[in-house]
C-alpha cells in the first residue's frame, strides 16, 4: 500500500507530534502531557497547512506551514514559513519530503504569497527545491572584564517579571522587524512561550532574566532576556551569560543593554547567539578586539514564487532598470522579468527584452533580502552575466543599507 500523504486533523496531531519527535531526535513527552501540549500546539496550526505521510497505521513525515509577514528592503511581503519537516529513518529517500514541499508550494502560490521561508537543518536539502540561502546569522563572545563601552547609552534599565517584558515586547521588537529585511512576525503567545509565561513547551533557564531598558519618559525602549551560567575558577567568579533576545527601538537603547549585559556582577564572558552579522556591537567599544566573532552560518532561506510581485514588493537604494532570465524547474518563478526600481517604488513584469543575467531561483532568491552579492554569486557559478556589466548593476541594484537577519527559530 502506498504511503498516504494528507492534511491532518486535530484527532491525529499527537501522533503526528510523536512522528516530529522521531524526526528531530526529541524526547517523548510524559503520556500525562500528550493532550496538553496537543491542546496548546493545536491554537497555532492552520490546518489546511500542516501534512503528514501516513503509512502502516502511524506517521513517518510531517510537514507544516503558517503565514506570516516578512521584512524586506523598504517594505514588506506575505510569506510562507516552513517549519517541523522531518522524514522517519525507516522512510528516508522515497521523496516524501519532496512531495509535501510541492504541495505546500503550489498552494501558497494559489493564496499569493510571493515568498516562502524556511529555516534549513542542513544545507544540500533545500536548495533543490528552489530555496537560497537569503541571511546569516553570528554568535559573538565578549570579555566581559575588559569591555569598556565608549558608546554605552544612556539611561535607566530595571529587571521585570517576564509578564511584563512580554507585554512590552510586542512595540519593541516590532521596531525591529519593520526596520531588518529578514525579519518576521511574533505574536504575543510566542513572547509569553519564550520567557517561560508558557512552560508547555520548554521550561526556560532556571537562571533566566528579564530587563527593560526605559526612555527618558520612562517607557520601554528595549529589552533583553538573558540567563547565567554560574562558574568559579578557584575562587574567581567566571560566570558566562547568555543573551537570548536584545531588541531596542534606537540604537541607543541597544547600547545601554549591551553593557548592562557586561556588567553584569561575577561575569567574565557574554555570549550572542543567533545574531546579525553587521552588529555595531563592536563599534561601541574602546576596545572592539575584546568581542570575538566565534560563528557565522546560513540562517534564513527564501524562495520566490512570484518574481513580479516580490521584487516590486521592495525598494532600491537608487533607481536602476534590470532584465533577469530565471530559471525554474518548478515553474512558478520561471521566466524573463524586467525589473524598474528606486527608492520610492518599484515595478516587474514579464519582458521580451535581453536579459542582463541569467540565474537560478535559490540565487535570485539569496540576494532578494538584498545581502548578497550577485558579482560574487557569478563567480560562484550562481549567476551568469548576459550583458557586460550586468552582474554589477544587478548587485547595485538589489543590496540594500541594513544587513537581513531573521532572529527567530521557527
């Protein structure tokens, strides 16, 4: 009998969650806290979008989808996001993965999402179906004894219970995404989630930490979620802290909880994980050598599904005019696009004009955030110029001033 592949009902959601634990190496929920956690799970699914592959009475794939808005340079777009594809090991290589991404593909073309984003487990995976890896993401490490700020911020920052960080987070972090191309929506159920309001899904550090940093009206202006790890090295505190979110709506409020963060007491090092690749972190120390660059890796992937309605849904940094030739094996974003931009709009449509550049829709799609490099793209192999000086009108054309960065694990 062949393996069924469907939509799922709410009846079926822990046993498709008892496929996602095998797929992702997670341990098995207490039988006491299946329904539960379903419950809760159950509230974010839009369930025309999550699927499953069904096979001798259990699920060996899932596959799940949900809306969202997504930043790009000037503007915003709808998009799709990907998350919980897994594929049992007893099924691996019999093209389920492939299969639900196809079906999740065509419908999120037929709803209009121009865009859809995914986070990828490894590399080689997504890129055969059309996906590009669009943002990176950094850990740094900072020498918290020897970081002296010369640009630290100013004002107060006070220690909140988590109920009231989360309520003040949605207007901070909201800032940021309507200013970072890669950034996406998070609702105030995911604040509540990620500071431990909601421990159905993981407990957060026992060590946890919520700060507002406050304006000059004593409003909310930023904040950070951090915990330690307590450590002594005879008798010499070397603790290490761990931020887990930063956001300010200025840079000066960012300031300000960067060095709260390193001055911490019994601190020596302030770790970062998951964030931009261009932080001013560096640029507000006496001394940027005392912040260490530990990783750098691919993060947010996109895949266009609709060129003309994706690229006008942007802005460029000058105006320019560019003819691209993409290709596409599925077809959606297959075709030649004269693309016409500037600062204050856009427009793209098909075209029988000579193309500047032929490329693929993973390359097109990496530089759509507008963090990429098309010239290096081509010399990569990426991108193929058609006309000379096409690449470097093409990467003129598509960068934009703010780095991407998606800081959300979805």
């Amino acid at each position: 009998m062949p393996v069924d592949i469907r939509t799922v009902e709410r009846s079926e959601l822990p046993a498709w969650q008892a496929a996602l634990e095998v797929g992702f190496h997670k341990s098995s929920l207490a039988p006491e806290h299946v329904e539960p956690f379903s419950e809760d799970f159950a509230k974010e699914v839009e369930w025309t979008r999550i699927q499953g592959a069904h096979d001798g009475g259990r699920f060996v794939a899932t596959f799940r989808s949900f809306a969202t808005r997504l930043t790009v340079p000037g503007g915003e777009v709808a998009a799709g996001a990907i998350t919980n594809a897994t594929v049992s090991p007893t099924h691996r290589r019999r093209g389920l993965l492939s299969q639900m991404m196809a079906r999740d593909l065509a419908t999120a073309a037929e709803r209009g999402e121009p865009v859809a984003i995914l986070i990828a487990s490894e590399w080689p995976i997504y890129g055969r179906y059309g996906f590009g890896p669009a943002s990176d993401i950094v850990t740094y490490e900072i020498d918290a004894l020897s970081a002296a700020f010369a640009h630290g911020g100013d004002g107060e920052t006070r220690l909140v219970e988590p109920a009231e960080l989360a309520g003040a987070a949605a207007a901070i972090y909201d800032a940021h995404r309507r200013s970072t191309p890669g950034a996406i929506d998070r609702s105030e159920r995911w604040w509540e989630r990620r500071v431990g309001i909601d421990v159905l899904r993981r407990k957060p550090p026992g060590t946890q930490r919520c700060v507002l940093a406050l304006d000059e009206r004593g409003a909310p202006a930023g904040l950070l979620v951090y915990h330690v790890d307590e450590n002594w090295d005879d008798w010499r505190p070397r603790a290490k802290l761990h931020v887990r979110d930063l956001f300010g709506t200025t840079p000066a409020a960012e300031a300000r909880l960067w060095r709260f963060a390193c001055e911490v007491d019994l601190v020596a090092t302030v770790s970062a994980e998951e964030r931009s690749v261009d932080e001013p972190l560096p640029w507000l120390l006496r001394d940027a050598r005392a912040v260490r660059q530990r990783l750098k890796t691919d993060f947010l992937w996109a895949r266009l599904l609709d060129v003309p309605a994706a690229l006008a849904a942007r802005r460029y940094l000058r105006e320019g005019e560019l003819v691209l030739e993409v290709r596409d094996a599925a077809g959606f974003a297959a075709g030649r696009f004269a693309l016409r931009g500037g600062p204050d709009g856009a427009q793209c449509a098909p075209t029988d004009a000579a193309a500047d550049v032929a490329l693929d829709v993973g390359a097109l799609s990496a530089a759509y955030l507008g963090g990429r490099s098309l010239v290096t793209l081509g010399a990569a192999g990426w991108a193929e110029e058609l006309r000379p000086g096409g690449l470097a009108r093409a990467d003129a054309l598509l960068r934009w001033s703010v780095d991407p960065w998606c800081a959300t694990m979805f």
